[in-house]
C-alpha cells in the first residue's frame, strides 16, 4: 500500500473541488461498474462542508446520471470530521491525523467498512466493503485536485 500522508485539519484539506473515479464490484455476481464525476467540498451553514458529488455512474453497460450529498461537520479534533447524511443521519466518523483511517457504518443487516487514505496534498481514496445479506460490494474511489 503507499505512505501515508498526515492531515492536521481535515475540513482544509477537502474543501475545493476533486475529480473522482470509482469503481464498484458486485462479488455476489461479477457485476462491475463506474463512476466518474466531481465532488466539491463548499461550506455549509453549520460551520463545516458540505459534499455535493455528480456525475455519470455505469452500471452493466447502461449510463445514468449520479449525484449524493453529504455533511462533513468538525469533529472533536482539527483532524477529524463527523460525516453525516444530507438529512443529517450519522454516517461515519473521519479521523485523518495518521493520513488513514478506518470506518465502519451498519446499514440494516449489511455492514459498510471504510478504508480512507491519504497520498498527498491533492490525492486520496476510499475503499468500501459492504457484507450481508443483501449486498457483497467493493467500492474503490479515487480523488484527485483537478489539474
């Protein structure tokens, strides 16, 4: 895996905008897909960011558009963020100070994990598991400050 790059404050570091590329496995099937768009950080009104990601998501040949928002809201540290659903559910907690992190989000009876990386100042990714009984997923994301 890479070195690790340390954030001291989480919401500087991802305010802006990022290019995003992902990729989604369904292990159940062998189904793949792909997602490729932009995510902007902006600030909200509740002192934190607000994700806002659009763009095209393929799924077994078929193009749709995608879009999801998200809170990031501070966390306890300068580091550290609470991520929350656009209607405000808790989503996960972020801590970045080491540049990598580990999540975990129950979802019904599946159970999200979420492996969060930092390469450098303008590139990270997230890779999530999902396991249960009605999903078996692999979701690899990359972000890139646009060039």
């Amino acid at each position: 895996m890479g070195e690790f790059w340390p954030v001291g404050d989480v919401l500087a570091y991802l305010a802006g905008s990022w290019r995003v590329e992902r990729a989604v496995r369904d292990l159940a099937n062998g189904a793949e897909g792909r997602f490729t768009g932009t995510t902007v950080f902006g600030p909200s009104d509740d002192g934190g960011l607000l994700h806002r990601e659009s763009g095209t998501f393929v799924w077994q040949g078929v193009a749709r558009p995608a879009e999801r928002t998200l809170r990031f809201l501070p966390g306890p540290g300068a580091g550290t963020a609470l991520v929350r659903f656009s209607d405000g559910r808790p989503f996960h907690d972020l801590d970045l100070t080491s540049g990598h992190w580990v999540a975990d989000h129950p979802c019904s009876a599946d159970l999200y994990r979420g492996e969060f990386t930092v390469r450098d100042e303008d590139h990270w990714e997230s890779v999530w598991r999902v396991r249960g009984p009605a999903k078996d997923l692999v979701l690899s994301t990359a972000y890139a400050r646009p060039t």
